[in-house]
C-alpha cells in the first residue's frame, strides 16, 4: 500500500483516540477495512473507562467489525504500533496489513508481524505522536500499566531510560 492510500485511512483512528483521551482513557484508536476498502469497525483503547485490561483499540475495532469468514485482505488501521497482544489478533486471523499511525513512542510487536508477512506502513504522522507523548509525559504510570512495563516484558517501549 503507497504511504498516501494509507494516511487516508487514518482518520478514523485519529478520531478514536481523540474521543477516548477526551473520556479519560489512553488516546489510541483504531479502525478495521476490508479489501475493498469499506470500513468494518472502529474502536478505541477502552482499558480505563471499561476498567477492562483487555479493551485495546485494535480490539475494540475488531469485535466492532463483528464475524467474518475471512479477515484476508483487511487492514488494520492504529495510531501506535500494536502491542504483542493485539499483534496475536493480527496474526490469529490473517489481517493482511496494519497500516500505523507512529512507530516511535512504542514499538510493539511490528517488527514480528513484519516478519510474519504482514504488510506494515508506518504513516509516522505528527498528530499521532503528539498524542502519545504528550499523554505520556502526563501520565506514565498509566502508560506503563498499559504496555506492561511494570511486569519484566519487553515492551518496546523507549523509556528514556540508560
């Protein structure tokens, strides 16, 4: 997918993570397309509100877009790079390609998807890690809780730190 096709789809994500920062939650959203090009489901990290570890935006999009026979060809937008649990999602049912909003506050599991043959775009667009960071530096025990710093993982996280 050309760099152009995939900022064009990021729009609805963005929206996500605007509306949950403004719910108090952490401001990464998501949006599922099929092939075709239509919009199956949007979501956003809903950890906090939902009080639910679970409610990540991808997931949150996914179970918006409802079943399917098959996820080939869809495209998973975020405004972060997906975590390790949300890349399981990817991988678990074949989504083609995670189109990212910013890759540099939080590496996840993109790599890995990558080398799962998951087409990865990274858009790294300003406003997406202008979110993130700025809620970041408000909140980073919250940001910690929710990429699992707290717990010995290896988030991928760059903490600043060393």
């Amino acid at each position: 997918m050309e760099l152009a096709a995939a900022r064009a789809l990021l729009p609805v994500a963005v929206q996500e993570a605007r509306a949950g920062l403004a719910e108090g939650g952490i401001p990464i959203g998501a949006a599922l397309y099929g092939a075709d090009g239509r919009l199956l489901g949007r979501g956003r990290n809903r950890r906090v509100q939902d009080d639910d570890p679970s409610m990540h935006a991808e997931t949150a999009a996914f179970r918006a877009a409802g079943r399917r026979r098959t996820y080939r060809g869809t495209t998973m937008v975020t405004t972060l790079s997906p975590c390790w649990y949300c890349s399981g999602l990817v991988r678990q049912f074949g989504i083609t390609r995670v189109v990212i909003g910013e890759a540099s506050t939080f590496g996840g599991g993109r790599e890995w998807l990558g080398e799962c043959g998951v087409e990865i775009v990274v858009v790294d667009d300003d406003e997406c890690r202008s979110l993130m960071r700025e809620f970041v530096a408000a909140n980073p025990e919250l940001w910690g809780e929710d990429v699992g710093v707290d717990t010995g993982v290896d988030t991928g996280v760059d903490t600043g730190e060393g």
